[in-house]
C-alpha cells in the first residue's frame, strides 16, 4: 500500500501527540469533561492517577478526531480542555449502557490515520504491529524526512514513523477499532482483522479524496501538493494564487527542486486568481480557507475539480 507524500505527512500531523486509546482512562477524563465542562491537562492527571502526560495524549487524540478544543491562558501558561459543542451534543445523548467511545464512531471515521490502518487490514488481513510498522511507518519517515530537509518545522521530527510506530498501532489505531467493533485481534501487537462490519465500513472509505486542517504553521499545504505530484512523475502542472503566492511557490520549487535533485521536468503554469490550488490530468488540491484544504487522486473529481476551473477563467 503506497503512501502519496501528502497522506503521509498528514497522517503524520494528525497523529502528533497521541499515544493511548483506552477506556479505562478514557471514560473517567469525558465522564469529567461533560461534568466540569472544562479541565487542565493538571487535572487530568490528577483523575487518572498518573505522573505522565497520558491524560494530555487522550486529550490531544480527541482534539484530532474534532471533538475536543484546547484554550490556553498564556498568563498562567495553562491549557484547558473542554468539549466541543457538537462533541458534547453526541455524548450527552448516547444511549443508556453505550460505551462512551461508541457514538464516536463518526468522527473516528473521518482520522485519517485510523483510514489507512482500515484500509491497510483490508488489503492486508491478519498483519502484525511489525508489518505495518515496517509497510506504512517507513513510508511516513522518508516523507517527513524530506519535508524537514526543506522547511524547519517545529512539529515534524526526524525518523518519527508516527502513527505507525509501536504505541499508536498498539495503544491506539488497534484500541479504537476494537472498541468501534471494526477490528479484530487477540494481542495488541497483532495479528489484526476486520470483523464483517469493519470491511464493510472499510469498502465504503473514500481513499482518494481527503479534507485535512492545516496543522502546521510553516508548512504551506500547497507547496506539499506540489511536491506530491511532482515526486509522483507527474509533468505538467497549472497553479492558481494570487501574485505572492505565485512567487512563493517559484521561490519554492526552485529550492525543492535543487535539494531534491529533481531529474524529469516538470512544465508548471501560474495563472493569478484569488484561489489556491495545484493540479494536473489526474489530482487536484484546492483551499478552502486558511484552516481547511482537500486533495484527491481521483481522476473524476479531477475533471469535475478543471471544468469548474475552467469556467471561472472564462468570467
């Protein structure tokens, strides 16, 4: 199964901070979020009994599955985490005797890096932790490794195979598809299968379609875009921005192109508009607003994706 650069590195950020996914610690920090309404990292901790940091990597997978906000008080340099409004919606109504994690499902199904474990079951049943470490980890190291050679990143590390490393896998990717009923495995390291209901679920995931929150700051999704299907072969590519990013995205290449040893040229063509995106015959990446962005890999929606295009030049 083959990670394109930009679903590797984003798996990557969506995974930061995560490291534990079970209910017994679960349940007792939500229990009090949905008493309290909101709840430090400190406090955290304080519930579970714990000198460590997993109350705050529950709470950082929850933010990534969008149903936890953090608030920081910068004057007394704490961090705050409560419910958001939809999350807390879902929670206070789930059904009487349902586990807390169960009406979740939902938003669990939009991770991507729990997407790819899925899919990775489907086409791989009954793999073990250390294959799909080896498999799809190493993908994530060699693409996050060439983002850090290019951008200095504050979240990316080097030689990180989150979230196919050992802990996410075992404590958290396989512990949420347990618990969701989609996964199967007697250890935690493997060997895992889908249940009936999980290749079901599975088969209806759309892989090559996906909506992403800019997480990181001084990586410009864009530029991400356009190394992706560069690095895919791809050589012809048109790129829509305004006149700044325009040379943003010159400056960019050049220097990817130069560190990376690009052999095969590539004819990009910049047209100004007062959208973002990157495309080509056979993807497409597009901005919403600042915080959300989509690429796809499908060669419909990269038609449907031109011939929108195409009617906003002719206006």
């Amino acid at each position: 199964m083959i990670l394109p650069k930009y679903v590797a590195v984003q798996a990557y950020l969506e995974a930061t901070g995560t490291a534990f996914a079970e209910l017994r610690y679960i349940e007792p920090l939500i229990e009090k979020i949905l008493e309290m309404k909101e709840i430090t990292a400190e406090y955290g901790r304080e519930i579970l009994g714990h000198k460590s940091d997993v109350a705050k990597t529950i709470f950082n997978l929850f933010q990534h599955i969008g149903i936890i906000k953090r608030r920081l008080d910068p004057e007394a340099n704490v961090e705050y985490f409560s419910l958001t409004n939809y999350g807390r919606f879902v929670l206070e109504n789930k059904k009487k005797g349902q586990s807390i994690i169960q009406p979740l499902t939902s938003f669990f199904l939009t991770w991507l890096p729990f997407k790819i474990f899925l899919k990775y079951l489907l086409r791989n049943p009954g793999a073990e932790l250390n294959e799909v470490r080896t498999n799809l980890g190493s993908q994530v190291v060699k693409h996050t490794t060439d983002i850090k050679n290019l951008i200095q990143s504050d979240i990316i590390r080097r030689g990180a195979y989150i979230p196919f490393n050992e802990m996410v896998i075992g404590k958290v990717l396989s512990n949420v598809g347990e618990y969701l009923g989609l996964v199967n495995c007697d250890k935690s390291s493997g060997p895992y299968y889908l249940s009936p209901l999980g290749k079901y679920v599975t088969n209806s995931i759309d892989f090559q379609n996906f909506q992403f929150k800019n997480l990181d700051p001084k990586l410009n999704p864009s530029h991400l875009a356009l190394m992706d299907f560069v690095e895919r072969g791809l050589k012809n590519i048109i790129v829509f921005a305004n006149t700044n990013e325009i040379e943003h995205m010159k400056k960019f290449y050049q220097h990817y192109a130069e560190k990376m040893k690009i052999k095969h040229v590539v004819r990009i063509v910049y047209n100004k508009s007062n959208f973002n995106a990157v495309i080509s015959l056979d993807s497409a990446f597009w901005s919403f607003t600042y915080r959300f962005s989509n690429i796809t890999y499908d060669q419909i929606k990269v038609l449907e994706f031109n011939s929108k295009v195409m009617d906003y030049l002719e206006v």
